[in-house]
C-alpha cells in the first residue's frame, strides 16, 4: 500500500494583494503525475483544503479539478478538514464526491465508525484501516464549566482529544484484524508538542491547549498531520509526519523545502516514508539592509525571477532615519527588474521603536496582535492584568476567526 500524504494547500488564499491560483494550479498539475509516476494508491489531505470557510469561486474549481484529476490518475482522495476550512461547506458535497472516488470528513463524525475508513489499493483490495481524523473543534468535544480555570480547560481538552484518538484506534484494530492485519493510519489537524510553525499558522486552541503530547497519540503505523507548515518529524519520530504546505503561504516560508510524503506499507507495518520535493511555482524573497544596500540585494534576489513571473519581494529597510518617500525610493530601485515589491517595512531598531508614533506606519506592516500590543503598552497596568487582558484578547480573536470558517 502506498500512500501520499499532504495537507495545507490553503486553495483561494489572497496574498498582500496577489492571488495563489495559478501555483495552486501548477501544484495540483504536478501532483497528479507524481500519483501516476509513483503508482499511489490513496492521497490524504490532512487539512485547510480552503484558506477561509467562504472560499471563491475560483478556489472551488480548483478543488473540483483536483478531484477530477486525481480520479483519472487512479488514487482514491480523502480530504480532511482542517481549522481553516468550514464544516458545512466541505460537507455539502460529499455524497457526491463518494462517486468521484474521494471521501470527505469534514468534522468529527456523530458516530466514531463513521470516521473509520478502509483504504484500497489500485486493484481495489483492502490495503490499510485509517482513522480519519480532522480538525477537532472543542465545541464538539466539550461543555464548558463554570469555574474552570485555563489550566483545566487545557488538561479537559487535551484528555478529550486523548480519549477520541484511542477509541478510534481500537475499532481500527478491530476491523484490520477482521482484514487480516492490515495497516493502522491515522490523520490529525493540530500542533503537536515539539512542531515548529511559521508566521501564517493560526494558533488554534488560543487558551486552551497550546500543543498536543507526542505521546498521547495511539500506536498506529503512520500518523499523517496537518497545520504547521513546515514539513518535519515529530519529536524525530519517522512515523509521526507533518507534510507542510506545498506552498510557501508567508515570507518567513520562502527558503523552506516543500514536499509531500509517500508512505509506504506492508502486512508488518510502515516499511518507507519518501519525500517528494515540490518545485518552486512562485519565487518569494525577504531584502534586508540599509538605502545604499538594496540596489544590490535587490538585483541578488531578482536573479530568481523572469518578467513572466517575478519575484515577490518582502523589503526590510535597515535605517533609523525616518524617510517619508521611502515606498517610493524602493519602488525606483526596483524599476526594470523582474520583481514586484509586496511590502516595505522599517527594521524594528530602537531608533525606530521611538519614532513609531510618528513614522506613518501603515496597517500592511502590522499585525492584530501588534496593533493590541501597541494598545497595550500605551497603558500601566500590572502583569497579571496584562496577561489576563492578552489572554482575552486571544480568545476573542479565535472566536472572530471561528466564525468566519
């Protein structure tokens, strides 16, 4: 059995202005002759199929291509959902899907078997038992308590999750013993102790559980994960996977190696995890150093780029002079270049800090929490109140973006 494992593709996503529709196009191109070319039994999304719970129209033919596409390469598709994706709209279409060869588990399922799956290889006989497991939202695992504390609700939602994985896995090992011992693969959508994240990954817990433990996974022969994004083992374990996006989704993702995961199995178990590199479909780069630098950082990092696709460009301006032209200087050092600048930002130097009220700062250089921390700092107020206001905070954030998904 042979198994293709990513996750995190964030279909639809709107970049500082610029759309990821056509590398997203690339991507699903190249990973459909890459599930012909390696003779791929089953792929497995492990999550954010969708960069938002409203996702363009645009966004939704890519996915429907995708499924065409894996289809007619001969792999069965199940698609996880992750925190970004929204229950409902995933669910919408999945009876239909079921006769297009791909499986959908949107959430978690009413009845535990219903998030058991059987997954058959090419000639249609039973090749591994997965425990299809997407992004659990606590709202599904929990009531709240009155009166619990935030370590509580922590140690609740952890032993919850605990509790959802291990009886998964013992009808698992009930049905691949029916099956003649096959395979145990399970699925997950959610940071683990040890991961390491990047900018674009959401916390998604904010308040209640900031990482799940390594250990409290069941002993299945592979576990295929989702959300950080960058491609890593967990905890140096090789059977515990994050595959990572395919894309880079932020600037601080630019120098990553992309990468899917083959998976391969035998009646023993995982006998082979193999990464398949990603190719990069669009150059992102991060400039840094002072005026009289860039021209030659600049022309550096455009050597990536041609006219039909240029190198998006992060400029960082190591300079305390406060310079009001400073978009414009940038924008004629990059004239004739095949690059296009997405943003321009101040270095954080202490020079800088104590011009920030007066530097015209735009919005595009800061993020929400940079905003509250702003906020914050412009008030005396003593560390448990600061805590418990960015504590607050936090939540109120993850509401918002619950919502929207």
């Amino acid at each position: 059995m042979r198994i293709l494992h990513t996750s995190d593709w964030h279909l639809g996503q709107h970049f500082m202005g610029k759309t990821r529709q056509a590398e997203h196009q690339a991507f699903i191109d190249w990973l459909a002759q890459q599930v012909r070319q390696h003779a791929v039994d089953a792929v497995l999304v492990a999550g954010d199929i969708f960069d938002t719970g409203a996702p363009p129209s645009y966004a939704r033919e890519l996915y429907n291509h995708c499924i065409v596409a894996l289809r007619d390469s001969g792999a069965e598709l199940v698609v996880l959902g992750g925190n970004h994706d929204s229950v409902a709209m995933l669910g919408e279409s999945r009876t239909l899907l079921a006769q297009l060869n791909t499986r959908v588990l949107p959430g978690m399922a009413a009845r535990l078997e219903d998030q058991l799956l059987v997954l058959k290889t090419r000639a249609g006989a039973p090749g591994a038992v997965l425990c299809a497991v997407p992004f659990l939202r606590s709202r599904d695992l929990l009531l709240s308590q009155p009166g619990q504390s935030a370590a509580d609700k922590q140690l609740a939602l952890q032993e919850a999750i605990r509790a959802h994985y291990q009886a998964l896995h013992a009808l698992a090992q009930t049905r691949s013993a029916e099956l003649g011992g096959l395979p145990i693969v399970a699925t997950g959508h959610l940071t683990t102790v040890g991961a390491s994240a990047s900018e674009s990954v959401r916390e998604i817990y904010v308040g209640a559980l900031e990482a799940f433990p390594t250990s409290a996974f069941p002993p299945a022969d592979y576990i295929a994960l989702g959300h950080i994004h960058r491609p890593q083992k967990v905890g140096g374990l090789e059977h515990i996977r994050y595959s990572g996006s395919p894309i880079a989704l932020g600037f601080d993702e630019a120098r990553q190696a992309k990468e899917v995961l083959l998976a391969d199995f035998d009646l023993a178990g995982l006998k082979a995890v193999t990464a398949l590199p990603v190719p990069c479909f669009q150059p992102l780069a991060t400039v840094r150093g002072r005026l009289a630098e860039l021209p030659a950082a600049l022309a550096e990092a455009a050597a990536a780029g041609t006219p039909g696709c240029p190198v998006w460009l992060d400029v960082e301006v190591a300079t305390d002079d406060y310079l009001a032209d400073l978009q414009a200087r940038i924008a004629a050092l990059a004239e004739g270049l095949p690059v296009d600048v997405l943003r321009v930002r101040r270095a954080r130097g202490t020079a800088v800090a104590a011009l920030q009220a007066s530097a015209g700062e735009t919005l595009d250089e800061l993020s929400p929490a940079d905003v509250f921390e702003r906020r914050l700092a412009a008030e005396t107020l003593d560390d448990d109140l600061q805590t418990r206001l960015r504590a607050l905070y936090r939540e109120v954030v993850a509401q918002l973006r619950e919502g929207d998904a």
